[in-house]
C-alpha cells in the first residue's frame, strides 16, 4: 500500500512538473512574457528538494531498518554490515544534496 502510493505520487509530480514547464515555455513565447516561466521556474525548484527529500528520507529509513535489522540477527556481523551501511547512507544524501544544488540552479534563473 505504501509503495504504490510513493510510486503514484513521484508519477504524478513528475507529469505535473514536465506538463507546467511545457506550458509555460509555449505561453511564454507566444505572450512574449516571462513572468509565468519564472512562476513554472520556482514551483520545480520546490518540487524538485521536496521530491529529493521524501525519496531520500525513505530510501534512508529502509537503509537504517535493513542494517538494523541484519545487526540483531546476527551481532557478531556488526562491523560488516555498518560500515557499508553509513556508506550507503552517504551516496543516498549525496543525491538529496545533487537535487538541492539543482534547485538553486533553478532559482539562480530567476
């Protein structure tokens, strides 16, 4: 239940970000304004960190249960299964910090 509702709503952000862009580049050019592109500009710049961090935030959580998990089943395994978790948890914060420079790209267009 949960997993189709993560993949049900990143679905429908992804066509409402790619549908407002494209509107908004086809009015901008035929009103000659950009002031509804910016709009469209600001409103995926929230959309994307907002995005970044809901998946990041749940991909860590999983992370952290699975290790913890794997800990308390078998203690003696901890070294082998921390560190490539806290490894794992990185490369997973190092995309929410991808999204969020991407965002103040988006914002720099302003």
């Amino acid at each position: 239940m949960f997993r189709r509702f993560t993949f049900s709503f990143f679905v429908v952000l992804l066509v409402m970000a790619v549908a407002s862009v494209a509107l908004a580049a086809g009015e901008g050019e035929a009103s000659g304004g950009d002031s509804t592109l910016k709009a469209v500009i600001a409103l995926s710049a929230g959309f994307c960190i907002a995005s970044a961090a809901i998946g990041g935030a749940i991909s860590q959580s999983r992370a952290i249960v699975a290790g913890l998990e794997g800990i308390a089943r078998n203690p003696s395994a901890q070294n082998k299964i921390f560190i490539p978790m806290i490894v794992g948890l990185a490369l997973i914060e190092s995309l929410v910090i991808y999204a969020l420079v991407i965002s103040f790209v988006l914002v720099g267009k302003l």
